[in-house]
C-alpha cells in the first residue's frame, strides 16, 4: 500500500462508533477530494479491519449486497437507518436533530 492509500486508511479507522460518513468525506479529510472512488475500492480491496459499515455514498446509501449486515452494524451504533439508506446518525454527515411527528 502506498503512502496515499496508507493516509486514506487511517482516516477511516478514525471513525468513531455512530459516525456516518460519505467516500468523498473520506476522500476531502485524507486530502485527495477529488479520490472518492478510491475510497471505495480500497474499502473493496484491503485486508485491513475497518469500520466499512461507516462509510456510505453521498446520499446516505449502503453497500449494494451487504444492506443487511451494514444496517445491523449501524443500527447497533444508534444510527437511523431506513429503506437501505442512513437517516441520522450521532455523528458526522448524518447527523440531525429527530424530526417532530
């Protein structure tokens, strides 16, 4: 792994638990904003332990064939998640205050 995928892995395993980002997030914090879609393959790719289930495209979307395990994990976290999308989260892009009813 090079020093750039290296810088792209640390951020991620600095997610913390109920945080939600998107791979651009990722990509803009590890400075190389224009990376998203190496973001996702190096999530695609690696042998690392990572905390995958915090990452989601830019509108809140889960990993295509993992929904199931992704929103668990997420749910598990506190993290709102319906019809395989993230609605709020505690930290991060997706966090919003509870809507009224």
């Amino acid at each position: 792994m090079n020093d750039r995928d290296l810088h792209i892995v640390d951020v991620i395993r600095a997610l913390r638990e109920g945080e939600v980002v998107t791979y651009g997030d990722i990509a803009t914090d590890a400075g190389y904003p224009k990376l998203s879609r190496l973001v996702g393959r190096i999530l695609a790719t690696t042998e690392e332990e990572l905390p995958w289930w915090r990452v989601v495209n830019s509108v809140g979307r889960l990993v295509p064939g993992h929904e199931r395990e992704q929103t668990a994990l997420l749910k598990a976290e506190g993290v709102t998640v319906s019809e395989g999308r993230v609605r709020r989260a505690r930290v991060g892009r997706f966090n919003r205050p509870k809507q009224r009813s």
